[in-house]
C-alpha cells in the first residue's frame, strides 16, 4: 500500500511538472505587437529567424498561426473510425510549425541546427524561415508573398509547383487569409519594433 501511494504521488509530480513547462498560446493572436510583449523572447527569436533566412517577421508569424496558433505540441485532430473511435493522426506533424517528421529532418540537415525540437519556438520560427528562404529558391516565390509562400508551406514544393492547389478552392480560401493576418502583422509590427527591440544599453 505504502509503495502504491508513492508511486502515484510521483505520478502527480510528473504531470505537474510536465504541465508547468507548456508554454500557453498568447492571449491576443491577432496583434503582433501584443503576442511579442507577452512572450518577450519570441521577438528576438523571430528576429535571428529572419536574419538567418531573409524571411519576414509578419510572414513566419502569420504561417505559424495558421498552422498552430501558437500551440506549442499541436497536433492534427485524429481520424474516426466508424464515424466516433478515435483513431490514428493523418500525419506526422507536430509543434508550433506543424512540421512533419521527414521535413524536420531535412531542416535539421540542411540547416546545422541539429537536436532542434518542434516545440521549441525558437526552433520552430527558425524552421518557417528555412522553409520560406528553400520556397524561394526551389519555386521562386517572393520574400513577402505571403499567398503562395503558404500554398508551397502546405503543398510542399513539389506540389505548389505542379499547382495543385488550384483544384483545392478551400486552400486558396485560407492562403487569403494567411496573406491578409501578415499585412496586418506588418503594419502593426511597424509601429512597435523600436520599442520591441529594447533600449541600447540592455546589451552592455
């Protein structure tokens, strides 16, 4: 009885333990500058981010929440059996980037950042920027063209290129959408950057 009740108080400390190191969604999504002063390190992420892949703060933020909304180990809802027995997930994908396991793979490589976590943000923006910067060269999108960059982020670059998209109406439905959240991102990115950035001295 006594190695029962230990057992199931180190049960309850691990799930609180693993609970305390979710990070929540933040609170306001549809304004940039809100979702960077809650979570005040995911600006400077989104920042190396964009630095590494010439790919635009708005851009990556506006393809991250559609794929998750910021959900730190989100997953694709489970299939149905018999239309009510859960059964198992249509992919593979995980994470802020709902990137699937072959493609992380392949970031990992092509990038050097081995041992990166999709439930990581840091990793996983860094991750969007990748895909973006190998969509321009592989499919020769435009840095800042949100609507396809999202199309060959979903397709993969095989498909955007055999435009099969365009028998998927629902897709370019929400490729508008992506696109209009990053001008929005944009414009209010452009009012709270300098603020975002921190006074000089913060880095003496």
């Amino acid at each position: 009885m006594k190695f029962i009740s230990q057992a199931f108080l180190l049960l309850v400390a691990v799930t609180l333990l693993t609970t305390g190191c979710t990070v929540s969604p933040p609170k306001n999504q549809d304004n940039i500058c809100e979702i960077f002063r809650e979570k005040d390190d995911w600006y400077d992420d989104a920042a190396d981010a964009r630095e590494n892949w010439n790919s635009p703060i708005p851009v990556m933020m506006a393809i991250m929440h559609q794929e998750s909304r910021f959900k730190q180990k989100a997953k694709p809802p489970r299939t149905k059996i018999l239309g009510f027995i859960p059964g198992p997930r249509p992919s593979s994908a995980y994470g802020y980037s709902q990137a699937k396991d072959g493609t992380w793979d392949w970031y990992m490589r092509s990038s050097g950042n081995y041992g990166a976590d999709r439930d990581d943000f840091e990793d996983a923006i860094d991750f969007v920027g990748w895909y973006n910067n190998t969509s321009r060269k592989q499919s020769r999108i435009k840095t800042n063209d949100t609507y396809h960059l999202y199309l060959a982020y979903h397709e993969g670059h095989g498909g955007f290129n055999r435009r099969t998209f365009k028998k998927k109406p629902w897709l370019t439905k929400v490729a508008k959408k992506v696109s209009a959240r990053s001008r929005r991102y944009a414009a209010q990115l452009a009012k709270c950057e300098e603020e975002l950035k921190g006074p000089w001295w913060q880095f003496w």
